[in-house]
C-alpha cells in the first residue's frame, strides 16, 4: 500500500506519457532532495558543517544508491526517506506537527517507515527512559494504525497471487537476518548491482556472511 508513490507516478504519466526519460528525471531530482534533508538533518544533529558534508557526500556517490535511483519503481523508497529526513530534521528541530505530518507521508510512500520510532528512541537528547518514550508516542501510534490498516482491510488473500520464493521466508528471522547482512555487505562491497535484487535466505545461524554481520 503506497499510495504517495503511485499518485508521483500519475503526475510523470500525465506529463511524460511512456517517455522514460522524464520519469528518470523525477528520480534523480528526488534523489537531490534527499541528500540536501540529509545534510540539513546531520547539521542539526551534529552542530557540525564538516559532518553534513561528509554525510551528503557519502550519500550522493555512495553506488549501492544507483539500484533506488535508476530503477523507477523503487521510487518509493526515495519518497520514504525524503519524508522521514524532514521528520527527523522537524523533530529536532522541536516542530513536532510538521514532523508527524512528515512522518505520515513517508508511511503512505513505503511500509519501512514503521521502524522510524525505534530510530527517534535513539536519538541523544535530554529525555530518557518514559519520557523518551512519550515524546515518540505518537510516532509508534501512527505505524500501529499502518500495521492495522494492512493486517485488516489491505491483506491479500492467501493463494490469490503467486509468491516469489525469493521473498518468501522474508518474514522469517532467518528472512530477516539474510536482507540485513546482505545489504550491509553492499555497503561496503558494492558490486553486483542489480535493478531487482533477489534475496537469498541464509542456510544457517553460522553462515559466514551473517557471522561478518553480527561482528
């Protein structure tokens, strides 16, 4: 359910038509968008120039990136990060409407953005422990409402469509573990790039790329 990114979609339609070209463009200035919140997020949250510009620069050439930006139905996951940046940089920046504004536009453009509150938990701050907890509240209501509104009235019926068997244990631990230790391997060895990446679930807990991983 990704209703934000479909309507980006009609909007290239009903001025690109089938033209490629101008659906890469949205892309690539999306991408732009993205690193300019990231540098103002990282400025605010580490009161520090030299760090924003190392973390855009990281960012931008970063060539794991290039699988999101040319390949247009990953859109969704430029638009989640956009919006959850400006929710992040509006919560720090103590404008808490804006903020859950933000937030509720990056759930609409991927369901990855219902682990942002865990990420607002970590953030250094004056509040610990319940106060922390109240301050991001509404956050976590918010990705509840997502999660039921997906469980409840979104949820494809089981049989009604075929499962890529790529994905299939994704909801597994073992599911988990192998996207996270294989995007975490691309950080630092980004080779093999691909458009569509098919995720490979781990053979076992010893595996020596989740044993890489977990050190």
């Amino acid at each position: 359910y990704r209703p934000l990114r479909n309507l980006t979609f009609t909007l290239d339609y009903s001025v690109w038509r089938n033209r490629a070209v101008g659906y890469h463009l949205t892309n690539f200035l999306l991408n732009l968008l993205a690193v300019f919140l990231l540098c103002l997020a990282a400025r605010t949250l580490f009161a520090s120039d030299l760090a924003a510009m190392l973390c855009g620069l990281v960012f931008a050439f970063h060539p794991m990136h290039a699988e999101t930006v040319n390949f247009i139905k990953n859109r969704s996951d430029m638009l989640c990060l956009i919006f959850l940046l400006a929710s992040l940089y509006s919560f720090l920046k103590n404008k808490k409407g804006l903020s859950l504004s933000a937030y509720v536009l990056a759930l609409l453009s991927k369901e990855l953005a219902v682990a942002f509150p865990l990420v607002l938990l970590l953030l250094p701050g004056k509040d610990r422990g319940w106060k922390a907890v109240g301050r991001t509240l509404p956050y976590f209501c918010l990705a509840g409402c997502l999660v039921f509104l997906k469980l409840v009235f979104l949820s494809v019926p089981a049989g009604s469509q075929p499962v890529d068997p790529a994905i299939a244990g994704v909801g597994t631990i073992r599911g988990v573990l192998s996207t996270y230790t294989q995007y975490f391997g691309l950080l630092f060895f980004p080779f093999r790039l691909e458009l569509d990446r098919q995720l490979s679930v781990l053979g076992g807990l010893f595996s020596p790329s989740l044993i890489f991983f977990v050190i």
